[in-house]
C-alpha cells in the first residue's frame, strides 16, 4: 500500500468514526424518549432504518480499520 493511501484510508477511518458515533446514538433516532409503545408506525419505521444505517456504517468503518496502517492508531489490535 502506498503512502498517499495509506493517509486517505487513515483520513476515512476519522470520517467513519465521527458518523458511526452520530448514527449509533439512540438519542439521535425518532421517537427518541418516548416509550416504545408511544411510536408511531412512522417512527417506528423510520427508527428501525436508523439502527440498520447505522450497522452498515459501523461495517464500512471496520472495513477501513482493517486495513489500516499497522502503527496508524498506536498498538490497536486488528479487529477480527
């Protein structure tokens, strides 16, 4: 892998972490607060579509880390 790469998957990585952290907290989804048998089926909907963007970001974000520069996050293990 070369070095510009190597910086642009380093660079992404960030991007990721930031949006998988916004997308994965519950307060950010609809109907966030409300008990679960006070959602609307919009709401509902709208939050089971959240949870499921928010898991294929999480994957994209693995992806990434994957294939990360050995030393480009210290001595982070390789998820598995």
């Amino acid at each position: 892998m070369h070095n510009d790469e190597k910086t642009r998957l380093s660079k992404l990585s960030d991007k990721l972490t930031d949006v998988v952290l916004e997308e994965a907290d519950p307060d950010n989804w609809p109907g966030a607060g409300k008990a679960i048998d006070a959602h609307t089926k919009q709401e509902r909907g709208d939050r089971y579509w959240c949870k499921k963007n928010a898991a294929t970001t999480l994957t994209l974000f693995q992806g990434a880390y994957a294939y990360r520069p050995a030393n480009a996050w210290g001595n982070a293990r390789r998820p598995p």
